[in-house]
C-alpha cells in the first residue's frame, strides 16, 4: 500500500498555492478516491481600488459595456486579464 506525505499547514493562500505549484499533488492526494464537486457561489478574492481615468476614457468604456450588456466595471476587468494574458504569453514565448 502506496504511504502519502501529509499535506502541510499554510499561513495564507500564497504559500499554499506556491507549495502545489513545486509539489507533486499524487504523492499528497488519492486522486483514484476522489469525487467531483462544485463551489458555484465561490468567488475569487478581490481587492478595491482607485482608480482614475479620463472622462471620455471611462465614457467610451461605459458605452462599450452598454453595447454588450454588462456592467462597465466588469468589462474593464475583462480588458485587463485579455491584456495581462496577452503580455504574460509574449514574455514566455
């Protein structure tokens, strides 16, 4: 019978997550035991800002978000992660 390491504590989510990023999850977890389950009001942890932008920058923003139906903030989130993709897979290329 196959002995599994045991998962260590963390102090936050970072050294969590840096921890499954170098650790092999199959020596911690029995995958062959495991069942699907969902978390359908879990959100992603956010954090508020400031941020100031030109008027007509924000307004154009918000004409845009109107022609597609969502809130103007949510589509500037959209913007931002396409972008942040975009530029994170030209530096690794």
């Amino acid at each position: 019978m196959r002995k599994f390491k045991k998962i260590p504590k963390f102090q936050n989510e970072d050294e969590e997550r840096e921890f499954w990023a170098k650790s092999d999850s199959t020596e911690y977890i029995k995958w062959n035991k495991s069942e699907k389950i969902a978390f359908p009001k879990l959100k992603p942890s956010t954090k508020t800002i400031s941020l100031r932008l030109p008027e007509f920058i924000l307004d154009e923003i918000k004409m845009i978000a109107n022609k597609r139906d969502v809130p103007y903030q949510s589509l500037i989130k959209i913007f931002l992660k396409e972008r942040i993709d975009l530029e994170l897979k030209q530096t690794i290329q």
